[in-house]
C-alpha cells in the first residue's frame, strides 16, 4: 500500500507493509538525484517520518545502482543557482538521519558520491556484494559536498575518511565492510530476503526508545561529557514515561516476548 496523501510518481515507489515503508528510488540509468527527486522525497518521507504506524524505513534503489549521485547534466552548470537547487539533498539526509525510528539503507547496487552520502544519513547500511560504493567526486575537481566531508569523518576518522575522498576510490562490498563504512555485506541472491528480514526485526522494536536514542547521540556527540550527561538523563526522563517502556519490564518480569507499539 502507498501512504496516505502521497501521490505515486514516476522516480519514487513508496510501499508499507506490516510497519516498514519501502522507498524506492527509480531514475534511469543510474539513479542520479537532481532537483525534481529532491522535491519528490521531500514531499514522500516527511509523511513517512511522522507516520507512528510506519516502525521501519528502507531506502534503496532500483536496478544496477542505489544512487549514482548527482546528475552531471545539472551539476554541469557551475552556478550558485544549481548548487542552491541542489543543496536540499542535504535536508533528505537530514530527514532520515533525525527520523525517529530506524532507517536502513539497503544498497542494492553502486552507491556513488551522492549516493553514498545518503546511505551515511541512515543507521544500518546493508550492501550486495557485488555493488561497489565510494566517493569519485574528485575525479570531477569537486568534493563531497552535500554531508560525505563531514559525516564520512564522523564515522572512520578524519584520516581515513580524508584519504578515502582524496583518492576516489569505489570500494568493493567486502572493503567497505573492513573499513566499517557499511555494517553488512549479504549475497546477491539473499539481499532482499536479508533486507526483509532486518526491516521487520527493527519496526518491532520500541521505535520511541530508538527515537530518543539518536536524538540523544546526536546532540551529545560534540558536547563536553557533564553536558551530554545531562541530556542523557533528560532522555531517561522522559523514556520512563513511555508506554513501551513499561511494556519491555512488565514482559520482562512475565517471561515473554514484549508487544512493542512506538508510544
């Protein structure tokens, strides 16, 4: 089923089944994003965020490629007009990144520049083997920049991450899993089965209590420990406060598997 309010288009394929929403991007060839998909899932996942009975969200992409990255035909026009009409790419990340429930990004194919950007937004990142995912902007005379120069360094190192952009590499599923850029790599044949399986095991877990997690790892992140401290027990604070909580130590004491439902 689609979401409610959220018109079908030709780019995006927006399903939710049993509390995961699947978000399909499909621009061929390569799933380059430009201004008209930006807008496209500004207006899909917003809903999809706010949605209590979505528990789950799956980002990927159709055919041979996640996300290729930004259209070359776009970014060919070095205007500060084009860059402003793509910098909302940034606010898609942003929306997944901040969403209160888990988001994975299911990296069916190549993830590039761009594409590899948006798969750093997401908390679980899951490769096929044979895809391949990196950052090549340099080859352009460009750098990433729509988020991959500061999360990538957030997330390896800014060594690692540094050398990583100089170079442009496009690293192979097992590489990147090495590195600790993607969390899994599965088998061409069982991807899909995998990401099912990963997507329902996530929306049945308390998805309130995830919420409060990332906001609180985000925000405490760059602050000196007294003060992440505080905002952490700010957060416990208000989890006690949560239907699910009470729910996972009553199940606990009752010896049974909890009924989470996000509240």
């Amino acid at each position: 089923m689609t979401p409610t309010g959220a018109p079908p288009t030709s780019e995006l394929h927006v399903t939710v089944s049993d509390g995961v929403a699947s978000v399909s991007i499909d621009r061929p060839p390569a799933n380059a994003f430009d201004p008209g998909l930006i807008a496209e899932l500004l207006r899909a996942l917003p809903e999809l965020v706010d949605d209590p009975a979505v528990r789950c969200i799956v980002i990927r992409g159709t055919g041979r490629f996640f996300v290729a990255g930004a259209d070359i035909r776009v970014m060919r026009n070095l205007t500060e007009e084009t860059q402003r009409a793509m910098r909302p790419w940034v606010e898609v990340q942003r929306l997944l990144e901040a969403a209160p429930k888990p988001v994975i990004a299911a990296v069916n194919g190549h993830a590039l520049g761009g594409g590899a950007e948006l798969a750093l937004a997401c908390d679980l990142r899951v490769m096929t083997e044979s895809a391949t995912i990196g950052f090549p902007e340099i080859g352009l005379g460009l750098f990433p920049g729509a988020g991959g120069s500061q999360r990538l360094p957030r997330l390896l190192g800014a060594h690692r991450a540094t050398l990583l952009m100089i170079r442009g590499d496009r690293l192979p599923a097992e590489e990147a899993l090495h590195i600790g850029l993607v969390d899994e790599v599965v088998p061409d044949r069982d991807f899909d089965s995998r990401i099912d399986e990963l997507a329902r095991q996530f929306a049945r877990k308390p998805t309130r209590t995830i919420g409060l997690l990332k906001r609180i790892v985000e925000q405490g992140h760059a602050l000196p420990l007294d003060d992440a401290l505080d905002i952490e027990f700010d957060a416990v604070l208000e989890l006690i406060r949560t239907e699910d909580t009470a729910e996972g130590l009553q199940a606990f004491l009752d010896k049974r598997e909890p009924r989470f439902t996000g509240h």
